[in-house]
C-alpha cells in the first residue's frame, strides 16, 4: 500500500483550520449579508496588499476572471489574442466567449513557459490585441521579456496566475506585471477555497471600475447597466472569509512546496526522466512536472506502485476535438511534443520528506 492516497490530498491540507473555518463560518452566517460583502471586501483589500497591487477584485471563478480581464482591455468579436496551447485550454475557453481568436505561442523547453522569441515572431506577423502568458506549473514566466515586447506594441498584457500566488522576482509578485492579473481559487491552488473563487488583480484605477461592471450585469449603479456583456461571477461571501484564514500561511506552503520540489530534483536519478528547474522564489512548485518520452511506460509502472500521478496538461490546445481542425497547422512544435512527455507527481505543503523520498524511489525503480 503506497504513502499517498492523492496527487494533492487536500483533507491534510485543510485539517488544521478545522475550527477556524468553522469560526469563519459562524461569523459570516451572523452577520445575514451574503453576497459582496464584509468578507469579500476585506479579503479583496488583504489580496492587493499581499500581490502589492492597488486593487483586486473577486469573481465567482478563475475562467471567469481571465473572460473579465479581456472585456476589461477592449478585446472584442474577431480580434486576436496570444497564449501559448499548454495550459489546460482555460484562455483559450475566455477568449471563445468573446468570439475573439487565439493566436497559439510557441513554449521554452525548459520552463514549459511562453517563449518571448516565439512571441516576438506571433507578433510581427498577427494584429494581436492581447497577451496572455501563464506562469504555468507556479514558475514566473520570461514576464520582464514579455512586458517589454507588449509595451512597445501598445498590447494589453494579461497574466494568468493561477498557478503561480505568491511568485517573485526581484520583490515583485506575480500578477503585478502586466495591465490586469487573473486568479484562481480553486482547492488545489496554492491559495485554495473550499470551492470555486476568482480574483482580477490591477493597478489601473479604470480598469478595475471597469472588472466591478463587467462581474456585475454591467452595472454603473444597482438597475442601471451601461456595458454589455456584464456577468453574474462573484466570489462568494464564505469562501471569501475561508480565504481570508489561509492566505497569511501562503508563503510559508509556498517555501514549502520549493523544498519538496528541490527534494525530488536531488533524489530523482533516472537518464530517461527530465527534471525541470527550481528557482527560488520565482517558481512556488504549484505542480512537480517531470518529462518523460516513454510516458506510458513509467505512468503503468507508478500505477502498479500506487503512486499518485497526473498529467497537465495531455492535448494542446490547437489539438482540442472542439476546433475540428481549425487551428491544428499553429506552428509549436515544443508544445506539442511536451503534451506527449510531461507528468506530475504529488507535490503538496503537507508531504513529508519520507513521503517524497518514495514517490522517487519509484521512480528510480522503473525499467525501460
């Protein structure tokens, strides 16, 4: 029987704010405002303090939110958008909601992040509106490159943060770069709900009062809608508060997760698994993805040790049975033959060294 019974087990996560939840909960129940209110408001001033931003705004989800930030930036019907085809579809999933196009980046082989050069070539060739660049798997992306390529174009720049709260480089967080910052609250996330939430992060005064209409029906004042396509996505009141408990015990998980991560890059010894850097504090370890050419192989042989195990994300985006085809001549090779090779393994704040020690040694164990 194997040392972990999930690839992220939140049970162990959550356990030792049992009461604190509960007293959270007490609190937002006695107070019968339910819906953007005390919690919402107070979390959302504790976010932007915490990224080092002058506003963040909640929503009901992170694909809401990333839908959000493109309205927010003028991005409309027909108009095209950059991302790259490895992150899980969710961009490409906002940008379909505007009748807009995704123009498909190719990734760095070895961050799995968008390549600037690559970006650089998807911009002299397409009228590009918006940039949007995942700092996939909770490492920064190339984001100064990228910026500077936006900024010299006159492009809205989008960062999808996700899987990267708390991420730094040179003091700076992630989702303080580009024009707007979308997040996820998601239970796996680093900073995880107890359900689904969703956060916009700027410090673009109207765009924030622009991210406030649009989660909102389009409303300037209650009843009166002066933007189309305005939303219901709110993030609830409960897990606001629920947030509000966890979010001073980020940085030390986060420290956590790097440790775990640099754990497995000094006991993995296998000549046919490829190992992905560490960092410091740009990279806060969301996912341990490893790359692997017999993929199957090693997938049938964690199984048969009752390994916990992942693969984020399997089909590109282009390649998505959605498209029929529409998209499957965009040119990112490196993306598409990481699709073939990556694999998580567990990688939570929660896991023991002993825990992580064996999950490599089965890997180790595995024959070609």
């Amino acid at each position: 029987m194997g040392l972990l019974k999930a690839i992220n087990d939140l049970s162990r996560h959550n356990a030792p704010f049992s009461e604190q939840m509960k007293t959270a909960f007490h609190n937002f129940y006695d107070k019968g405002w339910y819906v953007l209110g005390f919690e919402v408001a107070e979390f959302e001033k504790e976010f932007a303090s915490y990224c080092g931003a002058k506003h963040a705004i909640g929503v009901a989800n992170g694909t809401d939110a990333l839908e959000i930030a493109l309205r927010a930036a003028g991005v409309g019907s027909g108009k095209k958008v950059a991302l790259v085809a490895n992150a899980g579809t969710y961009g490409t999933f906002a940008i379909n909601l505007l009748n807009a196009t995704p123009v498909y980046v190719d990734v760095d082989a070895d961050t799995s992040n968008m390549s600037p050069e690559a970006l650089s070539a998807v911009l002299d060739a397409n009228d590009v509106q918006a940039i949007i660049v995942t700092h996939l798997y909770g490492r920064l992306a190339d984001i100064e490159a990228i910026k500077q390529q936006a900024e010299k174009r006159n492009i809205k720049l989008i960062e999808d943060c996700a899987q990267a709260h708390g991420a730094t480089i040179d003091g700076k967080k992630a989702g303080t770069w580009g024009d707007i910052s979308t997040f996820s609250f998601y239970p796996t996330k680093n900073l995880g709900a107890l359900g689904d939430g969703g956060a916009l992060v700027t410090n673009d005064d109207a765009l924030a009062a622009a991210i406030k209409q649009y989660r909102q029906y389009g409303w300037s004042q209650k009843y009166s809608a002066t933007v189309q396509y305005g939303r219901n996505s709110r993030l609830d009141e409960i897990q606001a508060a629920f947030l509000r408990v966890k979010l001073p015990h980020l940085d030390s998980w986060n420290a956590r997760r790097n440790a775990i991560a640099k754990l497995y890059q000094s006991t993995i010894k296998h000549p046919h698994v490829t190992l992905p850097p560490v960092g410091e504090k740009d990279f806060v370890a969301h996912l341990f993805v490893i790359r692997c050419e017999q993929r199957d192989s090693l997938v049938a042989h964690l199984r048969s040790k009752s390994v916990p195990h992942d693969i984020h994300f399997p089909v590109p985006d282009h390649l998505q049975p959605m498209f029929d085809g529409r998209f499957s001549a965009s040119a990112v090779p490196v993306t598409e033959r990481l699709c073939k090779e990556v694999l998580t393994l567990p990688c939570f704040p929660e896991m023991t060294d002993e825990e992580v020690n064996w999950v490599a040694a089965a890997v180790n164990d595995w024959r070609t």
